[in-house]
C-alpha cells in the first residue's frame, strides 16, 4: 500500500484553557510557513469576536504549515462541551491527535469528552504536558493521569503507548524531558514526534474519489463551502461530480473552486487527491457528512454521527413596550433569515417555528445557545427569548433526561455547602479527591435541568474561589419533581417612567437592585431580585415630593449600594418560567410575560387551580 510521506493531518484536542490555541501559534511561528514580515497576533487562529473577548475556541479552524519538507495539516478543535459537535467531525478528518493537557490541572472533564471521540475514532494520540514552566506543575503525576484516563475509556495496546512531549507553548519551548530546567526555545521536538508516529495518508489517488465534507462554511461570493477530506482518489477544478445526499438524494454539479490551506491563508489550487484536506465551493445545498463522488461511480462514505441537543430555548420576536427602538432587525422574517443562516454551518443546532413570530431553538448547551444570542443581538438584532429547558427523550418506553458529569474544584471550607446545594438539585456524588494545598475535586453525575442557574449560585457560595466544569454524560431515567430553579421573587416595576434614586433607596431592603437611577423602565420589567421567595411589585419611578420645608439633614448626599447588572448569561440563569429576556443591541432586559399585575395575579390563579385539579 502506497503512503503520502510528504503530509500529516492531525487534530488539536484539549480542556478549555490548557493552551491549544497558543499551541497552534508557537507551531505556525516555528515552521518553515509563514514569511519574515506576517505579524501573528496572539491567539491568531481564534478570528471571531467573541472568541477573542472570551479567550475560548467556538469554531474548529485549520491551518497548514510546512516542517522540513511535510506539510502538516493541524485543525484546532473548541475544547467546551457545548461545541462538542464540531470535534466530532473533525476526528473523521485527521489521522492522529495532539492531546494538551495542563501540567498543573492534569485531566479535566472535557479532556475525557475530547478523548472519548477521539479514540473511538481510532486516531493515533500523542499527549502534549503544556504550561511545563508553572511553579506548580505536576508533569510526571499529569501523565500518570492521562494514562488512567486512556485504560477507563478503553483505549487499545496501541493506543497506551502514546508518546509525550513536554511544552510551554506561550514562551516557544519544549522538550522530551519532564525536568522544565530542560526547556529549548524550539518548537522540533513536537513537530519530530508527530513526523514520527502519526501515519501519513494512504495514497489511493489512482481511484474513484471519495470527498466527505466535515465542516462547513459560507461565504457572501461563492455560497456555501464544503471542507472535508478526500479520502479516496483526485478532485480537479470543472470536475462534474455527484453529490449523495443525506436522504439518498444525488445531485450533479461543477466544481467551481478548490481552496486548499497554507499558514493562515485559503489559497485557491487546481487539484486535491487523496490525504489532502480541502474546501469546495460549487454546491448550493451542501450538507456535513455528505460525500461527493465522481457521477458514475456513486459510493457515500458512512454518515457522520452529530450529537443531538439536549437544551431548548423558545426564541420571540420583542413585543415588549419598548420594542423597535434599539435594533435595526426587528421583525419575524429578518430573526428567521439569521436563525436559517446559523443553520447553513452549525450542525448541532435546531430550529422549529412554532408560531408566525416564535421559534423552538435547540442546542448542546446554555453557552452554545447564549453565544447564538449575543452574536445576533450585536448584529442589530431584538428578540426575546424564554428560560432554558432541558430536551426530554422517550428510550425504551422510558422518560428521560439528560445528566451531566460536573467536576468541582474548591478550597475544603466550602465543600460541606458545595455538596449539600447540589445534593438538593438532585446530583449523586461519584468521586472526591484531595488534590493537596487545601482543594479538593469532586465529581458528581447531575441532571442537567439541576444545573441550570446553578453557576451564580456556586460562585457566591465558595466566594468566587470555586472552579466548576460540566458535561453531558448520558440520558437517564427521569426523576421526578421539580429540581433547581431559582429560590427568590423578583422586584417588578409597576409603573413606567425612570428609575429614580429616591425611590431605589426605599427598594434596597426588599432585596437587590438591577437597574441604574435614570434607568427607563416599563410596567412588568424585572427591577430587582426579591429577599424572600414570591414576586413583589414596586414603584421605582417615584420622585420624591419637593416642599418649602428645610430638613436638618438636608446636607447629607443620598447614597445608594451599587446596582448588580446582570450579563446575557445571568440573565439566562436568572429567568423563571413565567418570564422573558429581553435582548436588544443596546440593553438586556428581564420582563414578566403578562405585564400587568391583576392579569398576572388572574393568570396565577388559574395554573394553580388547573394543578389542584
């Protein structure tokens, strides 16, 4: 069997933050890709906005770079849960993984999620022990955790045997050594060690092509485009070539372009065979796990495997009094052109419109439904959308639901509170370690409609020193009641006007402010959380009366506590089943669904009659 000696195509798998992005930059820096004058900025692969605010990959990227002579093809892979989707395609795509792990945090439970795909997928692993220049760092332990992660989830002779290379990616260093005095301001020893043991590709150029598009992107110019692989003979620009379908169908088309990868570039080329990793454009209705094939030796590759969702969101053209004045996009038709075009190229989404101007959206999680949010609300976009719920599925003729594997680290005057909290949202305790310097790490598997609000609460609880991670598990029969939720009212404005400092002093003791003096609000909108458990209505418009009379104390200053503003995500958290957020490109808003109170107390009245019934 003929090999492609002179390529490599690997994937880049890692738990958020271990450094797989800064990684990418040291291995585009040091090969023999990128001329003298590119200045790379920090981070380069992550181009999205939001991913450079947050510091974490949402989207799989490739690059190329060339090392004495191979070209190496690297994707960067989203190391959160939520974008579980996109890394699962990927493993199709390449032939070995590089896995990042921290030296100091060892395995954390997206590196099991990672992992998992990847050996199921039969890639060859090499483990990269990065951030090897901590005070703290734990290389040797590290590994020995790596391995034990590998023998649980039931990787192969083959697989164990995996080579490790020791790095601090963000000061261009590694070596094969797990003694950071041993250090070399080079990046050789990995690229050595993937020449060595990830397998190149089969050259099968010489037969009928096979191209299975993993990703997708679009473009304004040329439409959608398919990257993928060629997994079997030549692709040439004015190719006429069949495209099967997912449902069977098979659709003929030219090839228009062929993008191949260099440094950070898409360079257009004129043919792609086997081993090559490319993008296509041509193909109006192009779907990931499609194959295209020559149009008379029709034969699809297996269909890719997309996890379904798990959590759904109802989204909501804004009716609210204030609708219309922030955004630029406002009605149903444009919300539902921008949910369809998120379609185009995020697989593990869903869209259902389930009335003119509302739609049932799914996804893998709060954050893959939150980033959709905020992208859209800084587009020009207004819409509301209701509080997170979990999807619900019948196996087996049983009710389940999904649950989540959560990992905690916390100091230990904290844990009593930590497990208690999540004891009461239904979470069983699996594992507890003592990681030394006063930590702990404990594992639990708890349903994932416990967990959703559960975030604020965890911080306030271990004063912010708490670190939590989670992930989907399985689905599992359902437990019945109902779990989690929020635990106080909230403060609603009865009127509408501005918010004024005389009135938001009398509030403060009922609880907790949301909104600013001089806030607009409107009769319905959540001002503030309530101390105790029900709603409370309020009057936060109130000025205060001005009389001829002098005060003894008229010269001291009116002093209010600064309000709590909630971010897109608190807001989410914070919602209750009767309530709608509001998103505009300017404000983010929580509002009751039925603004006014006696239609609010009459609504009430009515559920809890129906549930006596």
């Amino acid at each position: 069997m003929k090999y492609r000696e002179d390529i490599r195509n690997i994937a880049i798998i890692a738990h958020v933050d271990h450094g797989k992005t800064t990684l990418v930059d040291e291995l585009l820096k040091q090969s023999d890709t990128l001329d003298a004058r590119t200045q790379l900025q920090e981070r380069a692969m992550d181009s999205n906005a939001l991913e450079k605010e947050r510091g974490i990959t949402i989207l799989a990227k490739n690059t190329a770079v060339e090392y004495q002579g191979t070209k190496i093809n690297i994707m960067d892979t989203p190391g959160h849960a939520d974008f579980g989707g996109e890394v699962e395609r990927i493993m199709k795509m390449v032939d070995g993984v590089l896995l990042v792990v921290d030296a100091y945090e060892g395995t954390m439970p997206q590196t099991r999620f990672v992992l998992k795909k990847a050996l199921e997928q039969k890639v060859t692993p090499i483990v990269v022990v990065n951030k090897i220049d901590k005070p703290s760092a734990r290389p040797e332990h590290v590994v020995d955790e790596v391995l034990e992660l590998f023998i649980e989830l039931g990787a192969d002779d083959d697989q164990l045997d995996f080579p490790v290379v020791y790095t601090s990616a963000i000061n261009g260093t590694s070596s094969l050594s797990s003694d950071p005095a041993d250090q070399e301001k080079t990046m050789a020893p990995v690229f050595d060690t993937i020449l060595e043991h990830i397998p190149a590709p089969v050259d099968n150029s010489d037969e009928p092509l096979q191209f299975q598009v993993s990703l997708l992107d679009y473009n304004e110019y040329v439409g959608r485009i398919g990257i993928g692989r060629v997994f079997r003979g030549t692709i040439k620009v004015g190719d006429q070539v069949a495209l099967m379908k997912l449902d069977g169908d098979v659709k003929k088309f030219r090839v228009t372009k062929i993008f191949g990868f260099f440094g950070l570039k898409r360079l257009e080329i004129q043919e792609a065979k086997a081993g090559d990793l490319i993008a296509v454009s041509g193909m109006e209705d192009i779907f990931v796990g499609e194959t295209v094939t020559p149009a008379d030796h029709q034969e699809a590759l297996p269909i890719l495997h997309i996890d379904e969702p798990t959590l759904q969101m109802t989204f909501l053209v804004n009716n609210s009094p204030f609708a219309g004045r922030e955004g630029k996009f406002v009605t149903a038709r444009k919300i539902e052109e921008r949910l369809m075009a998120q379609l185009q190229t995020d697989v593990s989404l869903r869209v259902d419109p389930i009335g003119p101007d509302s739609w049932i959206v799914s996804g893998r999680g709060e954050l893959h439904l939150s980033i959709l949010i905020e992208n859209m609300r800084r587009e020009g976009y207004e819409l509301q959308v209701s509080r997170p719920e979990v999807i619900e599925r019948e196996i087996d003729g049983v009710k389940c639901e999904p649950f989540e594997r959560v990992q905690i680290d916390t100091p230990e005057e904290y844990m009593g509170a930590v497990i208690e909290s999540l004891g009461m949202r239904k979470a069983e305790m699996q594992d507890m370690i003592n990681t030394g310097n006063g930590q702990v790490r404990i594992i639990f598997l708890a349903p994932a409609r416990g967990l959703i609000g559960y975030t604020t609460e965890f911080l306030s609880m271990t004063r912010g020193y708490g670190i939590m991670h989670h992930t989907f598990d399985q689905y599992l029969p359902m437990i019945p009641g109902q779990i989690g939720g929020r635990h106080h009212g909230a403060l609603v404005s009865i009127d509408t006007g501005k918010a004024t400092t005389y009135s938001i002093m009398s509030i403060e003791e009922r609880g907790t402010v949301f909104v600013e003096p001089t806030t607009e609000v409107y009769e319905g909108m959540i001002v503030g959380e309530n101390s105790r458990e029900n709603d409370l209505t309020v009057n936060i418009t109130k000025a205060k009366q001005m009389t001829n009379v002098r005060s003894a104390t008229k010269d001291q200053t009116a002093v209010i506590k600064k309000p709590r503003i909630l971010t897109l995500e608190e807001s989410l958290e914070f919602l209750n089943d009767d309530e709608y957020c509001e998103v505009t490109p300017e404000s983010i808003r929580l509002r009751k669904q039925i603004l006014n109170k006696n239609e609010r107390e009459k609504a009430a009245k009515k559920r809890k009659q129906a549930e006596q019934a």
